[in-house]
C-alpha cells in the first residue's frame, strides 16, 4: 500500500499471485503497489467490511484486494477438482479482463479477475444464512 513499484515479499515470489488493487473506475489505486511480479487486480477501495463492535465499515488496501482473488481460486479448486495448480492459475489470467494497456502490464498484471469467467459458468448465485 505505498503506491510505488516497491516488490513486497512473499507476494512477489515466483509461483505466488501477487494482486494489485483497482479503484471503482477500474483504475489502479493510488495506493496499490505495482511492479513486473503483479498477476492480476481486484477491487480494493471502499470495500465494505466487518468492524469492531459488531459494525460493518468501508474501507480501502491491496489487503481487500487479494482475498477476492484468493476467493475465486477456491471456487476454482472446488468446481474443478481434477484440475492441476499450473492450469487453475493459467485458467485464472486467461479469464481476466484487460484493463490498461493492451496485454500485461506493471498495474494490472494479467487484468480484472472475474470470477464467472474463472468458473465458465453464465451466473454464480451464493446465498448466505444472517442473523
């Protein structure tokens, strides 16, 4: 979250998903650190989340960002498990959407997750039980 190409460890190993943050304009965030190791993006501002005290909060960081990514790989993981790593990730960046310019890039990697095109699937319905 320092806005530079700074590499951040582990994220920036070979063989781990490193994750830029976007914006609601699906910009890179300007706090969102970017540098040849990214793979991908995912929105990472205003994220509305849990709060202390039993309270739900908006708030911003590559931290919102990679769960959202890891999320769509155990979506992956579970929908195809037959699937190897190698062609879970290689289907992962293959169903991205582009953003900046054309291919990779320093601030999106690979571009925007989108989990349905992840899982090929139309729709994906979840429903969660609330108290």
């Amino acid at each position: 979250n320092d806005g530079n190409q700074t590499k951040m460890y582990p994220a920036s190993y070979e063989g781990v998903i490193s994750v830029s943050a976007i914006d609601q304009n699906q910009v890179i965030a300007s706090y969102s650190n970017f540098n040849d190791a990214i793979d991908v993006t995912a929105p990472g501002t205003s994220i509305l989340t849990t709060g202390l005290n039993n309270t739900y909060v908006y708030t911003s960081g590559t931290s919102l960002a990679a769960p959202q990514v890891t999320g769509v790989i155990g979506l992956m993981l579970a929908y195809f498990p037959e699937r190897t790593r190698i062609e879970i990730i290689n289907q992962l960046i293959a169903s991205t959407k582009d953003l900046g310019t054309t291919g990779y890039d320093i601030y999106y990697g690979h571009g925007l997750v989108i989990a349905s095109k992840a899982l090929m699937v139309e729709t994906i319905t979840i429903n969660f039980d609330v108290n």
